[in-house]
C-alpha cells in the first residue's frame, strides 16, 4: 500500500470528503501520528485510507477549522455552481424581438 504525506489543502474534493467522514468531530490525540519526515523535521499528521493508498494528512492549527466549516464550505461552491447563468428576459421583449426578426426576414426574402 502506497504511503503519502499531503497538506489538507490540497486534498481532492473526495479526499477531503473522506477526511471529514473519518473524523466527523475532529480529530483527537489517539489520531494523531507523530514521526520526523526524511528532513528531519517533526510531522503530526492524521491517517485517512483509500483502498490502494493510505494518506498521512499533516496537521495544522487551519486543518481542525477546516473540518469544522467544511459543510458551509461545499454548500457554498454548490450554490455558486448552479446559480443560473442565463438572466431573465420579459417574454413580452423577447416575443417582439422574434418577431422583429422574423419581419426582417420576410423583408429579405420579397427584395
């Protein structure tokens, strides 16, 4: 099984699905993995296991905010996603506008 260390902000939107699924509430001291990486610098991180990898997710004091606001976080990017991009038109303009170019086309088509 493939090991990776990554920084929660660059999780994938199912990683990080997958993150807050695992700790719903946070996370707490008997998650939490502690080891120096090969620069030996001091790591803590927390596990989260797909079936072919197991990500070691390093801990930050934004990482427990993350989680926290998560749901308001995706609800938001959802809303933004499907506000309509079309605008309204008043069927009464758009009504007159056809016919304005259906009357220059009949125009057109007598010259």
């Amino acid at each position: 099984m493939t090991r990776r260390l990554v920084d929660y902000k660059k999780l994938s939107h199912e990683l990080a699905a997958l993150l807050i699924e695992t700790f719903p509430h946070g996370y707490g001291d008997d998650d939490i993995i502690a080891f120096k990486n090969s620069n030996g610098d001091f790591v803590e991180a927390v596990e989260i296991r797909t079936e072919d990898c197991l990500y070691l997710v390093k801990i930050s004091k934004s990482l427990a905010s993350f989680i926290e606001n998560f749901e308001d976080t995706i609800e938001k990017e959802l809303e933004n996603a499907t506000e309509p991009i079309l605008e309204e038109v008043d069927a009464t303009e758009l009504e007159q506008e056809l016919n304005n170019e259906a009357e220059q086309d009949e125009e057109q088509d007598f010259e």
